[in-house]
C-alpha cells in the first residue's frame, strides 16, 4: 500500500494517544475513517478534528473485548464506506500488578482487551480486507511484547501473544497471497496516557514501599520519549513499506538490540532498573 488517498481505515483506541495520531495524519492523507473506543467524549473529538480535513468520519462505541460487536462494528464500517483497507488493533490498556498476587478479573481484563481485542478485530475484519483487493492488518504489541519487566507480567503476557499471533497472521498472509498483509508494532515509550491510566493492583504498594503511585509518575515518566505524533509516522511509513514489524522510538531500537546482544541476561538489569523505580 504505497498510499492511503480514498482508503478506508477503522482504528480502535482513537479516542486519545496514538489512535488519535493516527487518524489524523491518515485523513491529511486523504485516508476516510471508522473509528472506535469506549471514550465516546474523547472519539467525538477525534472525528471532529478529522472531518476539518475533508474525510468521511464514522464512529461507534466500541469494546474491543467483545467478538460480537467486534463482527457487527466491522459489518458496520463496510456498510457505511463501502469498504475497508485497513484496520489499526490499536486499543490497549496497562496493569500494574505481581504475577503472584494479580486478581484473575484483572488479568483476564488486560488479556480481553490487548490480545483478545487484537485477535477479534483480525478476524473480523480479515474477508472485507480481502474483498478490497488491498488491505492491511497493523496490531499493536508493545517494546514489553520483545523484553519482560517486573510487575509488567500481564502486560507482557498480552503484548508477547499480540506478537506471535500476527507474525504468524503475516507468514499465513504471504503463503495465501491474497493482497493483504500485516505488520506488528512495538511502540516504546510513546507520551500518551496509557500508564496515566493503569491499574494498580494493591499488591504495588508493598513492593513500592506503600506509594504505587509515586511508582505510577516515574513509570509515566520513563514513558515519556517519543511523541505520539512521530509513533504514527513510523507505523505509516511501516504501512507503506510493508515491514514485518516496526519499532517506534530510539528507545525500542536501543532495548531490541540489547536483548538481541545478551540474550536472558537482560533479566537482571530489568530487575535491577525496576527495583530502583518502585524504590524511588
């Protein structure tokens, strides 16, 4: 897909953060949108700054961990725009909590949304792309789908399967040659909310020495490098040279390397850097 002009492209998560970016940057390139989230205040704004651009903007209250809404919304997109091109499994959420003590409810939350999400909205969407002659998949993983991190265990969980799935969406993809294709996104710290509104299961604030959210502020903080509007550059740019994967920010390439260099013996630097942060 070497341009989006008159595309059709539904994205989760656009209420705010990168799925905001997104959408914007993709109707400045004449790109139509169907947009989604369970912020129908924060969607409402996105659609509003997207129309000033002269596309056709569709929006819908969506929760992503549901396969049947996820069927009828992509039933729905297609209906509204005729087609559709592209779809962003971009909504995601964070827990902050320990692999011992993590309530089953919470964990099966994060997985619902970050990796079930994902898994639905392929799905769901995978025959329309087809249909279109030119499509593309793009689910979000994460820096934390590459290495793992201390209190990050279902984060990880969510962020590793989102990548194993879709590089095996694309290996099925490439076999088939069908005209569509997917890539997987690692975004590293990219400044959006998301660690701003993390859970944070109370078994933190023992291992943080009673102050997870002092824990919360420095983890939003080390969040803080690359800009959500230079993440959704690099996943377009991604897009139009069909990478495989892509990761967002020099933070991402940096870590990638290094546990590429040293293998499992990034653990103890994890452990030891996480150790510092729920310290102070």
């Amino acid at each position: 897909m070497k341009d989006f002009k008159n595309k059709v492209a539904a994205i989760t998560g656009a209420a705010s953060g990168m799925g905001r970016t997104l959408a914007l940057e993709l109707a400045r390139r004449g790109c139509h949108l169907a947009l989604s989230d369970v912020n129908e205040a924060g969607l409402a704004e996105t659609a509003q700054m997207a129309s000033k651009l002269g596309v056709k903007v569709t929006t819908d209250k969506l929760n992503v961990a549901d396969r049947d809404a996820m069927n009828a919304w992509a039933a729905k997109v297609v209906a509204d725009h005729g087609k559709v091109n592209l779809v962003f499994n971009n909504a995601g959420v964070a827990l902050g909590a320990l692999i011992e003590t993590v309530k089953p409810e919470d964990f099966q939350w994060i997985m619902g949304i970050n990796f079930w999400g994902v898994v639905w909205g392929t799905q769901a969407f995978l025959p329309y792309l087809k249909q279109s002659g030119d499509g593309h998949v793009v689910n979000t993983s994460s820096l934390f789908g590459l290495l793992a991190s201390p209190t990050q265990g279902t984060y990880n969980s969510s962020k590793f399967a989102v990548r194993g799935f879709t590089e095996a969406l694309r290996q099925e993809l490439d076999i088939e040659n069908c005209g569509v294709s997917a890539t997987c996104v690692h975004p590293g710290g990219i400044r959006t909310n998301i660690a701003r509104a993390a859970k944070m299961d109370e078994s933190l604030h023992a291992a943080s020495g009673g102050d997870a959210e002092a824990a919360r502020a420095r983890f939003d903080k080390a969040l803080n490098v690359t800009t959500a509007h230079s993440a959704a550059l690099q996943i377009l740019r991604a897009v139009e040279r069909n990478q495989r994967r892509v990761l967002v920010g020099v933070d991402a390439k940096i870590l990638d390397f290094l546990v590429r260099l040293v293998g499992s013996w990034y653990q103890p630097m994890s452990a030891f850097i996480a150790r510092k942060m729920l310290a102070g």
